[in-house]
C-alpha cells in the first residue's frame, strides 16, 4: 500500500470514527443541539472528504516523494485535529444537556414525590383540621362576649400598670423630691472667673 492510499484510507476511517461518535452521542442531545452536532460533523466530512478528493488528484500527477510524505503528513494530522475538535464539541453539548437533564429530573422527582404526600389521607385530613381549627379560632375570637372579655382584660391590664407605677413611686418617695425641688429656689449661675 503506498502512502497516498494509507492515508486516504485512515482519513475515510476518522469519517467513519466521527459518525460513529455522533450516532451514541445523538440520544442524549435534544434536537436543537442534534442539528448543530449535525452540522458540525457534515463540515468537517466535508473538509476531509475534499481533502481527500485532492490526494487523489495529486496521486494522478505524482510520484511518491519527500516532499509529498510531508505533505500527506500534514493533511493526516490536519484532518485528525478537525476530527478531535468535532468530537471534543459534541461532547461539550452532550455535557451542557446532561446538566440540564439531571436537575429537571430533581425537580420533577420533588415535586412528584410532592404529589404524593398531597395524596395521602394523612395529608388530606392534616389539611382539613388545620383548616377546621382556624375556623374555629376565628368563630370564637369574633364572638362578642370573647370581644368583651379581651377588652376587660386590656383595661384591668392598664388600672395594674398604674397602680404599679404608684406603688413605686410610694416606695422611692418621689413625690417628696419632687416637691421639694420645687420649694427649693434655682441657684442662680455664678460666672466663673
């Protein structure tokens, strides 16, 4: 095998090697990120494909050489970069997906399991004693006899408070320092000198 069909024949290989890649990458990208993949993939066949249809116009007009060795040398490792980038995009889409994927799947599996409890006669009877005793709580704060009794209480709550401050004010005699403040005159301000 010469070194014009060797290469040729690894170029259609890393062709192949790419389909191959895209197809079991396919599943996990949705269609948006399909055709960009798709797309990706169809432009770098091409640019090998056209490369390749070139080699085999040179291998009509000339022999084996050097100079035609580095050549094909160069288109070789050319075409396998284009390769590896290709493949190295698809994965980064299939990636970006993947994230996206497992956290709706968090999501839906909370809000699932969510569901679930809401089922549940647990849920549903813990719902409605909830909603009975809240109605109850407001029947009786809303009855005027309880009304008035808060009042009362609100009222008795201020005459102790009073009373209180009465009492203390007994007990640290302010009243007496108060008045004798008052008896006593304002010492005039002197100037200082």
């Amino acid at each position: 095998m010469t070194k014009f069909e060797d290469t040729i024949k690894e170029m259609e290989s890393q062709v192949n090697e790419l389909e191959n890649d895209l197809a079991t990458k396919a599943e996990q990208l949705d269609d948006s990120n399909k055709e960009k993949a798709q797309a990706l993939v169809n432009k770098t066949e091409e640019a090998i494909k056209t490369s390749i249809d070139k080699i085999k116009n040179i291998i009509n007009e000339v022999q084996e050489d050097e100079k035609v060795d580095e050549f094909l040398d160069k288109v070789k490792a050319k075409s396998m970069e284009a390769v590896e980038f290709t493949k190295e995009k698809i994965g980064e889409l299939t990636k970006k997906v993947e994230k996206n994927d497992s956290f709706e799947k968090l999501t839906s599996d909370i809000m699932s399991e969510f569901d679930k409890v809401k089922e549940t006669d647990a849920y549903k009877k813990t719902a409605d004693l909830l909603a009975d005793l809240s109605n109850k709580i407001n029947e009786i704060l809303n009855k005027p006899e309880v009304i008035e009794a808060i009042n009362k209480a609100k009222l008795t709550t201020v005459n102790i408070a009073e009373k209180g401050v009465d009492g203390l004010k007994k007990v640290l005699k302010t009243d007496e320092i108060i008045a004798a403040k008052a008896e006593t005159p304002a010492e005039e301000e002197k100037p200082e000198e």
